[in-house]
C-alpha cells in the first residue's frame, strides 16, 4: 500500500481560513507598543475558545547553524519582553547558551492570526526561575528533574519506572529545584502581525525597535 498515493491532491483539496466570522484587523488602530496587542489578541484567542493559546514555537540555531523548534509554553510577557523557561541541558538550552536569539510563532487557526516575535534573549535572575518551577505541576517538575530530555531511551517501561521515582522525590522534597531549570526573556526586536482573510486580502503589521521605541510598518502578506 503506497502511503503516499493522493497526498499531494489530500494537501491541496484541504479547506484554510475557512468560515465568513473571522476577526478584523484595522492596523490604524493598534497600541503603540507590540506587547500591548499580542496581549489583546492572546485574550480574543482564549475567549474565542481556542485550546492552548499559549502554546507557541520556539526556534533556535545549534552550534553547527542547524535549525530547530519546538513548541512551548510562554509564561509571561509584559513591556520588557516574551518569558519562557527551558532545561539548560536540554538542545535547546544548549542552543540558547552558545547563540542568545531566538524567534517564537504564536498560530491560532480559528481565527486566521499569527504572531511572530524575534530578538536576543537573556535568563532572568535564578529566583524567578526557581518560583516559575515550584509553580508547575508535581508531574511537571519531576520530568524536569530527570533532565534526560531528548537522550536515547530503551523502553517505555524505562521512563515509567524512573519518571515514578522522580515523582516520589518530588512529593518527599516539595520545595526542590532543577538547577538547570532556566526562565529567559525575549527582548523583541521585531514582531509581526498577520489577520488571514478568506479572500486572501490578508492584513500585516509589523512593530521595529528603534532606539526612541517602536515604528509600526504594513506588510505585503
């Protein structure tokens, strides 16, 4: 059986920006700073019922110049930048450390609206990492524990077995914390804004950082 027969026509024949209800976007009226409409359009998504707004992709560059992402958590954003937390010895807390940039893509298909955020990052001070790691979950923070996070692993039978011990340590020691366990911040640089438009009249706004602040600028989408 070839997997692949009709894939190509399956792709195409899928239906995008489906549904005459999708939100506006007028960039005219827009705050004058980026973190202040990501906010505003992060609450329309969760009030628009889409599962996990906050999930996000979270893109870096390894030590050879290879590529990778992956989808996260974001924990915070305010006026000084996007805060998310990462194992240090994990691929990409060892790509953070060797090239401190990163992008992130926020995507909510429901409502046809992407935001990209791209700019260095720094970690933040070692006591907000340790209060943003004792808030997740007890399952939460003995993965982390483990920090074993992409290594080569034997059988299922070997995560469960170790991922239990992990998790008794945790209930035994409530107040431990991984200290590799790192909270960044991203200071943006430069975030876009896309509205999708089913009838492919898409709207882009992006905010530049310039040294007296913020200059928005339309896009060709």
């Amino acid at each position: 059986m070839d997997h692949h027969a009709g894939l190509r026509e399956l792709l195409r024949g899928i239906e995008v920006f489906a549904g005459d209800d999708l939100p506006t976007f007028d960039p005219a009226d827009t705050p004058a700073t980026p973190d202040e409409l990501f906010v505003t359009w992060l609450r329309g998504a969760l009030a628009a019922g889409v599962r996990e707004p906050h999930a996000m992709t979270l893109s870096t560059v390894d030590a050879e110049g290879h590529p990778d992402a992956r989808v996260l958590i974001l924990k915070m954003v305010d006026a000084d930048g996007w805060q998310f937390a990462v194992h240090a010895e994990s691929p990409k807390g060892r790509d953070l450390a060797g090239h401190p940039g990163a992008a992130l893509t926020f995507y909510w298909p429901p409502l046809a609206r992407q935001v990209r955020v791209r700019g260095p990052v720094a970690a933040r001070p070692a006591r907000q990492a340790a209060a943003d790691f004792l808030a997740r979950s007890p399952q939460a923070r003995a993965e982390a524990l483990l920090g074993a996070q992409s290594r080569p692993l034997g059988n299922l039978a070997e995560r469960d077995r170790r991922a239990a011990e992990s998790l008794d340590r945790v209930r035994h020691h409530p107040d431990l914390v991984a200290p590799e366990w790192t909270l960044y911040e991203l200071r943006a640089e430069r975030v876009e804004f896309w509205q999708g438009d089913a009838g492919r009249r898409h709207t882009r706004l992006a905010y530049l950082r310039e040294a007296d602040g913020w200059r928005r600028q339309l896009l060709w989408p």
